[in-house]
C-alpha cells in the first residue's frame, strides 16, 4: 500500500506540472517546483522508508501496523495541504462535502487490519486534517472561511464517514479471526486463542477426523532463529528432533504429544493434549498457600514425569508455577501434568547440537526458578530441575518466591551467593521439618548437596509422617470451586 501511495504521490506532482501547462500554456509556473513538489517529494520517502522497515524478518507484525496508522493520517494531512494550498478561498467556497480524506478513511478501513477503536481514533484525526489545513491556510492568508465553526461544517461529511469505517473495520476484524479460526495445520483445524507467550500462541485445536480437542502451540519462526536457507534448515532439523524426543516420553504426568509441523509460511507447531484445570501460579495466586500434604501429592506427580525425562537424557530447565498444570483427568483430581517439554535438552553422550532455544539465542529458564549453575551457563544436568522444583515447592508452601528483586540481576545474584529464609520464617501454615528440610535441600547451591535423583527426591517426600492428601479430598476440592 505504501508503495502505491508513493507512486501516486509522484504521478500526482508531475500530473500538476502538466496541468498547469495545459490551463495556462504561457504560465512559467508549470517547470519551477512549488510546496506541492515538496509534500510529495517528503511523502515518498516516509512511504519507501516504511516500506523497506516493514520487510524486516524480525519485525513485531502489530508496530508495523501501528506505524501504517501513524502513516495514515500523516499522509491525510499531507493530502489536505495540498488540497487547501490554493489561492483566494473565500467564504462563498464553504460548501459541506466529501473530500478525498473520506475515500482514504474509507479504503484504509478496508485493507489495513485495525481494530475498530484504532480506526475510529485514527479516523478522527485523519477526518480532522482538513481543519488543520484550512486553519494554516488562514494564517498564511489564502483562506478566508468566515467564522471559526465553518471549517467543521464544510467538512461533517467525512466525520460520518468515520462512522463508516468503523463499521467496515469490525466486519474486517470478524472475518480475519473466522479466518484465523479456519486455519488448519495437518490434520487439526485451529479454533479459539487460550494464551499467548514469549514463544508464540496456544490456540484451542479439533482433529478433523477424530474430533478430539487439543492445544496447538504456534511458535514464532523469528523466535527459533529460523531465518532463510541453511539457519531454516537448521532450525527446522532441530525443531523436529526436538519434538521427537519430546513425543517418546510416555509418562502421564508429562503432557502428551500429538502432533508437530511446519506451516507453508515456516511456523512451528506442537499438537499437545487439551488439559482441565489450572497451573500452579494460578492455584496459588487464587487460593494462597498450598497445604503441606497436597503439596507433597502434587511434588511426587512432577517427580515421576522428570524422573522418566532424566532418565531418558533430557533436561527441562524451565520448571516453574506456570508450567506444571493441576487438574482433573478422567475421574482423578489433583492430577499433574508437566508442560513445556517441547524444547528440551538432552544430555546424552555424543548429543553435542545446540537446543534449538540455546541456538536461537533464547535466555532459558525463569530467573525467579533458576538453578545457580544455569545462571553461570556451566554445563547442568537433571539436578537443576529439582533446584526449580525446590523453588516452585517453596512459593506454594508460603506464597513467596524463594528470591525477590526488582530486576533480573537481582534475582539472579541472589540465587549464586544468598541462602533462603527458612520456609517457616516465611508462612504461619504447619510445615512438617522434614518437608522444610526437602525442599531446603533442593535448594542447595551446589548440585552435589541436591537429591541426586527425582526418584530420590519423590522417596523422601513420600517418607514424610503426615495425614496425606488423597484423591477424596482432591475431588471436594475441585467439585467445591466455583465456576470461572
């Protein structure tokens, strides 16, 4: 769009040369530049300045669009320059009508995605460069309108024109999501958005033969470093490795695998199974606190899904709240389901390649949960899953982080040199010594004072004396809660 504005914008001043010359053929003016020359000449380079910045591979796709607006109405008040340059307007001209700012409202509604409360601020103040104009052209002396309020009457036809746009926007706007909605990536058809992260979005998925619903993860290709040629092939080789590896763990506590792929337009995407109920960052945020005996269930649910990763040579290092989800399957609650495995790393003899994260230059982990070494880049091994275990136990049994801080550095330097509060210095719930004594222990700074092992650290929780949390409970718990 922007490259046919430009070549408008040029035809147009060559156009007004041509034309001077044809209505008055002895008028000098029609070869000397003019302030016509100069908008149009400013015009095009703001248009092939957008639109050589837009063709970036890298580029956030809603700033470029948030930048289209900003273009638009600087284009609509270069239009209403030129269109209130002219000499001796006077009063007797003050006719309502509509201007081309209205067809440009109009078009731009139509071709440019926006939602309708950008189009109608946008509209707005592209409507109201015809006002500008005016008003400049009467300090430079060539438009005399009479009173003020005339140059909104002249020109009310393009602010009805606005409410025009509007509409055209929210149809545009619903068609684009039936659009998004009936996008199908191998054999499942994407429905409605749940999420969205760092890494890209999570959309509601159906089969189209089986009609069982999914999660379909889209991931960024920009955010894999999955550019053109040898880094696409590359990326793509590690992605599909990856999801292999990811796709062959069989505990149930690791959430499942369906399906994996690449779009025709090189967007990733993992096929997951659609889970009920919550994570753990949203447990905690809602009902505070974990009790000790349900914490110590769902800890041993982890534990068994990393126990079979570890011992398959793959690392998560990413275990946090938001990603170990609790819920109902079947007809057991508090089941747990560890999220994420998708980009893994293993750490086989002789698997020497990058992750596909690590290659793309991705800061993995969650400073907050981070084990020392991971923030040292040293070389990790399954231990530093039990140190964010250690962490995600710690924030359910109190409520707190283990470390706060107002940045990334802080968290970090603390996670190297402090060593955390006690649990019962942080919480007024009854913490058994020996849970406060686990979860310390994950804690340690160096791996070899860790568990050595989840199947380790899952025998000293279950070794706990305490009335334990069972499924009965679980069930009340759930059944119990209000709908959201």
């Amino acid at each position: 769009m922007v490259v046919v504005a430009a070549s408008i914008w040029i035809m147009g001043a060559v156009l007004y040369h041509f034309a001077l010359r044809a209505m008055a053929p002895g008028d000098p003016r029609w070869t000397s530049p003019s302030g016509i020359d100069a908008i149009a000449a400013g015009i095009v380079v703001v248009s092939l300045t957008l639109f050589f910045y837009a063709q970036g591979h890298d580029r956030d796709p809603r700033f470029v669009l948030n930048l289209g607006l900003v273009y638009f109405v600087l284009t609509s008040l270069a239009l209403c320059l030129v269109l209130h340059s002219g000499p001796g307007h006077r009063p007797s001209s003050i006719a309502p009508t509509v201007s081309w700012i209205g067809a440009v409202i109009l078009t731009s509604a139509a071709l440019v995605p926006s939602t309708p409360r950008r189009t109608l601020v946008t509209g707005l103040l592209a409507a109201s460069m015809n006002p500008v104009a005016m008003l400049l052209a009467h300090v430079r002396g060539t438009w005399d309108f009479g009173p003020l309020y005339n140059v909104l009457v002249m020109h009310y036809p393009d602010y009805l024109l606005v409410g025009v746009a509007v509409v055209i926007s929210h149809v545009m706007t619903n068609l684009g999501q039936q659009v998004v909605q009936a996008r199908e990536m191998g054999s499942y058809q994407v429905g409605e958005l749940l999420g969205r992260g760092g890494m890209g979005e999570v959309y509601k998925a159906t089969h189209r033969m089986l009609a069982r619903p999914a999660a379909i993860k889209l991931i960024r290709p920009e955010r894999l470093g999955a550019g053109h040629g040898e880094s696409a092939a590359m990326a793509l080789k590690r992605f599909r490795r990856e999801a292999e590896v990811a796709a062959r763990l069989r505990s149930p506590h690791t959430v499942g695998l369906y399906d994996f792929g690449v779009t025709e337009n090189q967007t990733f995407y993992l096929v997951m199974e659609l889970l009920e109920g919550m994570d753990l960052e949203a447990l905690v945020s809602q009902t505070g606190p974990v009790p000790a005996n349900r914490v110590i269930y769902i800890l041993r649910q982890v534990c068994e899904s990393l126990e079979e990763a570890h011992t398959s040579g793959l690392v998560h290092r990413d275990i946090k709240p938001a990603n170990i989800h609790v819920g109902r399957l079947g007809l057991q609650y508090d089941f747990v389901k560890v999220l994420d495995f998708g980009l893994v790393k293993s750490t086989l003899p002789g698997d020497a390649d990058e992750s596909l994260g690590t290659a793309a230059g991705l800061t993995l982990g969650t400073p907050a949960y981070m084990a020392p070494e991971m923030a040292l880049d040293d070389a990790c091994d399954g231990r530093v899953d039990l140190y964010s275990l250690g962490c995600v136990a710690y924030f359910m049994l109190s409520g707190k982080r283990v470390f706060e801080g107002t940045n990334y550095v802080q968290i970090i330097a603390k996670h190297l040199r402090e060593d955390p509060l006690p649990l019962s210095e942080r919480t007024s719930l009854p913490i058994p010594v020996a849970l406060e004594r686990a979860v310390h222990a994950c804690l340690a700074k160096k791996p070899g004072q860790r568990p050595q092992s989840a199947a380790e650290l899952a025998r000293s929780l279950a070794a706990i004396e305490m009335d334990p949390w069972c499924e009965d409970q679980a069930r009340q718990w759930w059944q119990g809660r209000p709908a959201v």
